[in-house]
C-alpha cells in the first residue's frame, strides 16, 4: 500500500485514507531527498507541522497538499486524486463518536473497515 498512489484502493475507509495519506506524504518527501524542515520552509510553517501530518496526528489540509505536492514531484494530473483521497480521510466513519465504541479502539475498527482481505496464521504448530 505504500508503492505508489496507483495502487491505492477505490474504497477507502477514512481511517485507511488517513493512515495511507500520511504515509504517502512522507515516502514522497524521502524520495525527493527533502527534509520536514524543507518542505515546512515551503509551506512556510514549522517542521512540526510536517511531522504532524506524516504522523497522523494533525490532517493535511487542501491548500497545504496543492502546494507541497508539486514540491515534492507528484505529476499536475496525480494532485486531484491526492486531493479526493484527502477529503476521503476527514470524513468520519460510523464508529467514531459512538458511545459503545471506546475511542482508542476506533482505529481497530476502521483499519477492519477498509481492509480487502484478512489472513489468519496459526503459531501452535
């Protein structure tokens, strides 16, 4: 899932597109040999910021994508896709907010949520 937005999935859940989003920002950022501190320079912002955003803690926000995406080589024709994707992953999913879910278990039930296929292993021999 982290090889190349191509391959992201049409169904999306929005913890997924969170999670894959992030993760896609960075991987973008180390190919480009790009420091946080740089590409915070050119969104003119703290390297926290970045740092949050690779991280998930904090989203990316549309105008901060329109700008850094071209900075970090992404193709005119690939932007609006990583700009659908993103209002994919602010949106919330029916078991966030819900009193019978504990919160931290919601990212347990949205990476369920978005998964195509389950795998089972058995370790006891």
């Amino acid at each position: 899932m982290h090889d190349s937005a191509a391959q992201q999935p049409q169904t999306v859940s929005p913890t997924v597109g969170r999670r894959w989003l992030a993760q896609e920002i960075r991987r973008l950022r180390e190919a480009a040999g790009l420091k946080q501190s740089e590409v915070a320079k050119r969104l003119r912002c703290n390297p926290a910021k970045i740092a949050h955003i690779e991280s998930m803690r904090n989203a990316v926000s549309a105008p901060d994508l329109e700008v850094m995406l071209p900075f970090l080589g992404v193709p005119p024709d690939r932007i609006d896709w990583y700009l659908k994707l993103s209002d994919i992953a602010k949106e919330k999913g029916w078991w966030d907010g819900n009193q019978a879910i504990p919160e931290w278990f919601s990212l347990y039930i949205g990476l369920e949520w978005g998964a195509s296929e389950f795998h089972e292993w058995d370790f006891d021999g």
